[in-house]
C-alpha cells in the first residue's frame, strides 16, 4: 500500500499507526482486494479497506475480458464510492460508514468502518429461515427508504446484469425465444410505475449478521441504481436456495418481504398497488437475471427447474 494511502487512513482515524491485517478477499477479475487494517492510537481498533488497482489485463474466471467489461467495472466502483459519499441509511437496512474515499491514478481507495467491530461478524455459506427473513428485511426497509428517489450518480439502471450493460452476454446467448424476448422484459421492469434504489448484488455473501442471525449489515454497492425492488429479492433468494427450496419457499418469503415493506413506505403510498405491480414484476425480474446466465454461464446451477417454469410463464404472458 501506497504511503500516501497509509497516510489517509492514518489521518481520517486519528490513529498513530496501522497495520495489515488479514485480507478479507480478492476483488473480481483481480481489481485489487479487500484488507483489514489493524490501528494503534485511536478509539477504532480497524477499519476495512477496499484497495481497488486497475490491472494492466484483468483476469475473468468466465473469459469475458473486453473494454466494455473493464469500462463497466471502473464505473461500478466510481458508483460505489459516490454512493458512500453521498447516501445514507439507517439501522433498519445498516451497512457500513464510509470514513474515507480517494482515487489515486489507476488506484482507488475506500475506508469503511469494520461490521465485525460493530457486531456483525458473522458470514453464511448456508442460512436458516430466520436469516432468510431478516435479508429480505433488510432489502424491504430499503426499498422502502429509498422510494421514488432518483439515483442520482448512481447507476441509472442497477444491478450488474442490466441488460444495456450486457451485450456481449445478449449476443452469446443459444437460447433463442428468451434472446429475442430480452428487450421486451428488460422493458417491462423498466416501465413499472413503482421505482426505488436496488442494492443491486444483493446475494448471500454480501450480508454480514449478527451472531443471533436476526440483524444484518448489507456491503458491495457498486451496481446500486434504479429499478423495481424484485430485481433485489429474486437474486437473493436465488442465492440462498435450490430449485425445490424455491418452489416450495418463495411465496412465504414474498409474503414477509411485502409485510416488511408495508410496515416502513410511507403511509401516502398506495401500497396495495405497489404489491400488486411487483408481485407481478417478480417472474420478469427472476426471467431477467436466467437471461443474462444463459449468455455468462449457460451451464449455471441456477438455471434450473424453477428458472424455467417462471421463464416459461413470462414468455406466454409477452405473446398474449
């Protein structure tokens, strides 16, 4: 790490010396890494910090390495740092307290307060219902602070599969009645009445709980935008849960997530609409993301079973 990012730590924390501490993870296609830093002489015993560098040839597990990929990563995380600088929210859907944000050359640097300081230190490969329950309450509270709010210098668009941002994935896919179905269903979630910011990677592994498992801390904002707040829920629960999960689970999950979102919008909202128009939306948000695996990874677990029924209904419901 640069002096002068060391420098930057050491001032914003007030502390007297740093060290590094474990790396938490390597960032996608090798842009840099996620580390801990160890601090002396403040009342912060660490902070996390996302240390992104800008590889002269990145290194995609899936092969996709072109200038429209790099481009589309380098704004994800000039998004992800406005998104710190710029917004906030509270207790009810936490996530990390942006203490510093610098770009230095072909590197950017993000301090972040540490969640397992903060008592959300624990991680799940595999989660229980109670879990499950407080993600999506999490996402509910929100989508629901977040509505009708314009996502001003954020992605316009959020989530990383939007399809304007994947042409390259579009164009790779085989499946030929849902490739020619694509931009109508991008449409269709682009067009619903009731907009709100999505989280936009809102899977498993970017949740941080408590050790009781019943508060969450949500992290990774680079594809925050606009859109409809299914988008968020179906690629969490598609995280989370196999294809018989799925069919037998999903309308109990939906259930809580849009008792969650009742309790917090505001009371001038017309809510029943706003169920109504996405518990419609969520097949096309579940289609949505099956289309952009079909192109990425066509031999994706999550192309299953359940993918292909709700792609099925919403193909018949485009001819109708």
């Amino acid at each position: 790490m640069k002096q002068e990012c060391r420098d930057l730590i050491l001032q914003t924390c007030g502390a007297s010396s740093l060290r590094v501490g474990a790396k938490i993870q390597t960032l996608w296609s090798g842009y840099g890494e996620i580390v801990r830093l160890h601090l002396e002489g403040c009342g912060r015993p660490s902070v996390v910090v996302k240390h992104i560098k800008f590889p002269e040839e990145a290194e995609h597990p899936g092969g996709w390495n072109t200038d429209r990929s790099h481009a589309r990563k380098v704004r994800s995380y000039q998004v992800e740092t406005h998104w710190y600088q710029n917004y906030s929210t509270n207790q009810s859907c936490r996530i990390p307290v942006c203490l510093a944000a610098r770009s230095y050359g072909d590197e950017m640097l993000i301090v972040l307060e540490d969640l397992d300081v903060e008592g959300y230190d624990q991680r799940r490969t595999s989660i229980k219902d109670k879990e499950i329950r407080a993600c999506l309450s999490w996402l509910a509270h929100f989508h629901a602070l977040f509505l009708g709010v314009t996502p001003e210098g954020l992605w316009p668009v959020g989530t990383y599969w939007h399809l304007e941002t994947r042409p390259d994935e579009l164009e790779a896919m085989d499946d030929v009645e849902l490739k020619a179905a694509a931009s109508d269903i991008d449409g269709v979630l682009n067009e619903c009445h009731f907009k709100t910011i999505v989280h936009g990677d809102a899977k498993l592994a970017n949740f941080c709980f408590s050790k009781s498992g019943l508060e969450v801390a949500a992290v990774d904002f680079q594809y925050v935008g606009g859109g409809c707040g299914m988008k968020d829920v179906v690629y969490f629960l598609g995280s989370c849960m196999d294809e018989r999960e799925c069919g037998k689970r999903v309308p109990g999950f939906l259930d809580h997530y849009f008792t969650e979102l009742k309790a917090f919008v505001n009371k001038d909202v017309n809510f029943n609409a706003l169920e109504k128009e996405w518990r419609e939306m969520f097949a096309f948000a579940w289609t949505d993301f099956n289309r952009f695996l079909h192109g990425w990874m066509p031999g994706h677990w999550k192309i299953n079973r359940y993918s292909k029924e709700l792609t099925r209904e919403v193909l018949q419901k485009l001819k109708q």
